[in-house]
C-alpha cells in the first residue's frame, strides 16, 4: 500500500503548486514544460542514464508514448487552467469521476472481480467524490464548467485507462522507469513546440519564474505517475480498487488539506462527502 499512499500525495502536491503558480503570476505553460522536463530528468536518473534516448523509437510502446505525452500536455494545461479559473471543486469533479472509467475498464476488458460488495463499494466512492466537491453556485456561474468538466472526465479516464492497459500489455517492470519518463519527455517537446509558437506569433513573454514553478510541478508530477504504475504492479491488488482507493483519497485528503489549510469553505454536504470517502476507501480495502 506504500506506492499507493506515495502515489495519492503526489497528486495532491500537484493542485497546491497549481494554486501558487495563480498566486504569483507564473503562466502556466511554462511551468508545465518546465515540470516535464524536471520529471524526464528524475526518471533518466532513476535509470542511471543508461538507456539512449535513440533507443526510445525501437520499443513497441513508443505509439502509447506519443499519444501519451500529448495527453499529458494537454489535460494538464486545462486541468490547471479549470482549477484557477473555476476552483478545485470543479476540477476535482470532472478529473475524479473519471475513475469509473478506468475501474470498468479493469472489470470488463481484464474480466476482474466484480462483486456485489465491490460494486458497492466503488458506487460508495463515486458518491464521496461528488458530494465532497460539489457546489451548485459555481456549476450555475458559466456555461464553461459544464463542458469542460466532461472533456477533461474523458481524457483523464481514457489516460489512467490507457496506463494499465500499457503496464499490462507492453512495458515490462524493468521498464517502468523508462516509460514514465519517456511520456514526460515527449510531453515536453509538445509543450516547447506550443510555447515557440506563443512566443513568435502571440508575443507571450518567458518568465525565469516559471523555472522554479515547473521544478515545484515537476517533482510530485513524476512521483504521482511513477508511484501510480508501481502500485499497479504490485500484486493481489486489482486496478479496479487501486484507481478507486486513489482518486478517493486524493479527494478525501484534498478537502481536508484545503480547509485547515487554505481555510476553504465546506458545506455539510461537503463534509459528509469526506466521511463517506473515508468509509468508501476502508470498505475497498477489505475487498482486496
């Protein structure tokens, strides 16, 4: 469970670095390049530096890399933009939801357990989710938290979906190292090639602050991934219950975080949302 736990607290350092680069002005593509490369780095180091990055194209997931890395940049960038512009509550909705895609995934295409104590449990934690971000004033402000919660659901259920069938199928555990830092790459050559094009036709500054912003994403952003695929290698646990207990404990551990924390308003709606979160994820944990 160790992975998973890393895995949960990376995540949630990704949304705290996401509220401090609104705070100082930092823009955030720059930093999300710069945090891809800080997570590339980390991974060759990991490795020892001893695979050559020529050797990248040879392997049979370099497709899943390239898709991957555009993912990456992309969803990042609106996961950070909805999450400034519209709040966590948002964000946390659309992007935590989508575990249902991943766990069906896991169900159908991995013919894993389905029981009717799993099944719910992992409706429990949907609930949770939605309960613990949900406020219907900001939902009602602008037409946009509509849409643009579905397209990041879709994408971020598609990526974590993606992931396991590409730990499953194509990259052995020697490789996992490699992999993850492979996707960090290839997302920041989209995002140098995004930021030139900003830079000679839009004038949009660079900012030597965004250095340090990207290295804060960088590091949480490679150990939520790489901790993630640890996780899922480890054996007698179902990716099923893994993406459930981790999108919950992000959740559960965010609102408590935001609230002591950054002094967030919570609803009892909100707060009710926690405790089933909590419940949700001890009832997963005896189902393993």
């Amino acid at each position: 469970m160790i992975w998973i736990v890393l895995s949960i607290c990376s995540s949630i350092l990704i949304f705290v670095v996401f509220t401090y680069l609104k705070k100082f002005s930092i823009d955030n593509l720059q930093a999300i390049l710069v945090n891809y490369l800080v997570a590339f780095s980390i991974g060759q180091a990991q490795m020892g530096f001893s695979k050559p990055l020529a050797a990248i194209i040879e392997q049979d997931w370099i497709s899943s890399v390239l898709i991957l890395g555009i993912l990456f940049i992309t969803l990042f960038n609106l996961m950070a933009w909805v999450s400034q512009n519209f709040g966590l509550t948002t964000v946390s909705i659309a992007v935590k939801m989508s575990v249902m895609v991943p766990i069906s995934f896991g169900i159908f295409y991995y013919n894993e357990s389905a029981s009717a104590l799993k099944i719910s449990a992992i409706i429990l934690a949907l609930l949770a989710v939605w309960m613990s971000t949900y406020k219907p004033a900001r939902i009602k402000s602008n037409p946009l938290s509509i849409i643009l919660p579905i397209l990041l659901f879709l994408g971020s259920g598609f990526l974590d979906s993606f992931l396991k069938y590409n730990q499953q199928e194509l990259v052995p555990a020697e490789d996992q190292a490699w992999f993850a830092s492979s996707i960090f790459g290839f997302a920041a050559i989209f995002g140098l090639i995004a930021i030139i094009y900003r830079y000679f036709k839009m004038h949009v500054p660079l900012q030597f602050k965004a250095i340090i912003g990207g290295i804060a994403l960088g590091i949480p952003n490679y150990g939520s991934i790489y901790f993630l695929l640890r996780a899922l290698d480890s054996p007698g646990l179902e990716s099923s219950s893994l993406f459930a207990i981790n999108n919950v404990g992000i959740v559960a551990l965010s609102s408590l975080l935001g609230y002591f924390a950054f002094k967030e308003k919570l609803s009892p709606l909100n707060i009710a949302g926690i405790i089933v979160a909590i419940i949700s994820i001890l009832l997963i944990t005896v189902v393993l």
